[in-house]
C-alpha cells in the first residue's frame, strides 16, 4: 500500500504544476486584455486634482500668510490712490502681535454699514474670502488707519482735528484736510453708508450722549481724506474679528502721462 501511495503522489505532481502554469497564463491573457483607462478620464483626473491642489494652496496663502487688494476709491489719499495694488499680511495676526495707532488695516466693514447683513456665517461667501475667486459672493472690504485703541476717549473738532484722550493728534504726516465736522458723543457719530442710506448707530439708544469711548476688542477707524471717507465717524466702532489683515507694502501704482501745453500749429 505505501508504494502504491507513493507513486500516485509522483504522477500527481506533474498535474499540478501543469494546472498552474495554465492559470498563470490565463491571468497574463486576462491583464493584457483588460482595457486601459481613455485618455478623457485620465485627462479629468489630472484636471481634478490639479483644481483640488490650486484650491488648498490659495486658501493656505490668503489664509496664512497674505493677500492682494487694490483701492478702489478715494479715502486714503493722499497716501493710496484710487486702483493702487498692496500686499496685506496675516501673519502678525495669527501670532496676534499688537494693533497699534496708524496701521492700515483692511476689514470688512460693520454690518450697519452694508444694509445689516452679516455674511460671516454664508458658506459661499466665506468660500469666498479664502479664496478669492471672483465667481463666488463678493464681500467688499474697506482700508482705513487706525486712530482710536480700546479705552481711548475720542473727540473731533471741526477745523483742528482728532483728539485722543484730550491731546490733540498729530496727523500732518498723512491726512489730505482737516475734519469738517464735529464728534463729541455718541449721537454725534452718523452719516450716509455706502449704499446711500443714514446711519445713526446710536441715535436711539440710551448712549446718545455718552462720550466717545472705543470698547474692549475694539478700534475706531478712520480715512486719511477725512471729508471723503465712510469710516468710524459715520458707522461707528470696528470689532477686531473682522480685521483681515494689515497693508505691508505697496507694490503698484499707474502712472498717468504727464499734460504738456496744447501745441498751437502756425
């Protein structure tokens, strides 16, 4: 029996090894008919993926580190002009380094300023402030100089200028003309929003009269072009969280021709 076992063993094992060469073979057969994928999936995937990662990296520089603005109006001439190009940084606020008196800063505006809409919790528009892309919601965003710092008493007066805890402020260095108006409460603080309407942020509140303190977390903010700006003597105090980051550096500006005297032909 054993060599009777012994021998059926032998000629087994030939057929197995015939039956795995056969397999072998037919996995070969299979992967070299199995159809490769066509050059339009390969091309969307590419396409895909590099969407994917030009997203990641314009949310971690604008979020991160910095981002471009241009100046569309007039409010801080003389020191920006209408379409200049700057750099605003966001570095020292995440490692939140000190505001201090006459820094440019960009924010988005208070909401009484935009007709009461507060866009901070819409998806759209946040997608749209990381980054930037102009088919998204588009939030407007103002650059003004830091002059009041929490705790400060503020007062304006016509024709002098701002006052800071009863010491006049010395703006010579970068302001276009002296205040035309007057701030000495509360009540005092009103104007006209950028949309067109008259904002009295504290007309009707018990505050009416109180002094012109800026509360904690706080800034009061103001145009160097002080009789053509929509700042804090229109919509009042600026709330720190909705500073996006500090103009750093100036890095374009269009240089009109200069007019020469019209050449009169002979």
């Amino acid at each position: 029996m054993k060599d009777i076992d012994s021998i059926s063993s032998r000629q087994a094992s030939p057929q197995l090894t015939e039956e795995k060469g056969m397999s072998e073979q037919n996995n070969s057969i299979q992967k070299q008919n199995k159809p490769e994928p066509s050059f339009l999936v390969s091309l969307a995937k590419e396409i895909i993926e590099l969407v994917v990662v030009t997203l990641i990296l314009l949310i971690v520089i604008r979020w991160a580190l910095a981002e471009a603005r241009y100046i569309p109006s007039s409010s801080m001439e003389p020191m920006l002009q209408i379409n200049d190009r700057l750099l605003v940084e966001k570095v020292s606020g995440h490692f939140n380094m000190p505001i201090k008196r006459g820094d440019i800063l960009v924010f988005y505006p208070p909401p009484i300023e935009m007709g009461g809409h507060d866009l901070s919790n819409d998806p759209l528009t946040v997608l749209g402030r990381l980054t930037g892309l102009p088919f998204l919601p588009y939030e407007p965003a103002f650059i003004k100089r830091v002059i009041g710092l929490p705790g400060d008493h503020i007062r304006i007066a016509r024709n002098q200028g701002v006052f800071i805890n009863g010491q006049l402020l010395n703006e010579s260095a970068y302001i276009k003309e002296l205040p035309a108006y007057d701030l000495n409460v509360l009540g005092d603080i009103q104007g006209r929003s950028s949309s067109g309407g008259v904002i009295r942020p504290y007309g009707e509140s018990s505050q009416v009269n109180e002094p012109i303190v800026v509360p904690k977390d706080s800034l009061f903010m103001m145009g160097d072009n002080r009789n053509n700006s929509e700042d804090g003597h229109v919509w009042g105090f600026l709330e720190q969280k909705r500073v996006i980051g500090k103009a750093c550096l100036l890095f374009w500006r269009q240089l009109e021709a200069p007019k020469y005297p019209q050449v009169i032909e002979e």
